[in-house]
C-alpha cells in the first residue's frame, strides 16, 4: 500500500509489514483509526481488532507497521 489504510479495510498483517508479524504471528486486521501524527517515512500506527479464522473480531491492537508491507484482504461474499 502506498496510502494509508481507510477504517474499515481489513488486511493482511505479516513480516512485510514488520519483524514482530513474521512467523506464526501474522495476523488478519480490521482498521478503526488511522493515527495522523507524523511518523518515520512509509510507517503508520493503526488501531483496530485482530481477527479470527470467521472474521470476527478476537482483540484490540495498537499496531506500527509499514505500509508497503500491508496486503488488502477483499472483502467475503
């Protein structure tokens, strides 16, 4: 991603988007806020919920990530 992710958009979060998702602990997220303080270049904090195999929402989280590295999950039908 170039721009930063809109609420509501969920993604795919892995070791692209930063170390402390690789492995076992990437994770699927839905966005609710988008920080607009100013950060490093290309990085961004989000704050959202973590989500299950269904899509339903398990955790709240504060993330900091890099957008190049974030994936858009489409959305189910």
């Amino acid at each position: 991603m170039r721009e930063p992710p809109r609420p509501g958009m969920v993604l795919y979060v892995g070791a692209a988007a930063s170390v402390q998702f690789g492995g076992g602990r990437a994770m699927l997220f839905r966005v609710t806020r988008v920080c607009q303080l100013p950060t490093y270049h290309g990085w961004c904090w989000l704050t959202g919920y973590s989500l299950d195999e269904h899509g339903d929402a398990v955790q709240r989280r504060e993330i900091f990530v890099q957008l190049a590295g974030l994936r858009p999950v489409p959305p189910r039908r």
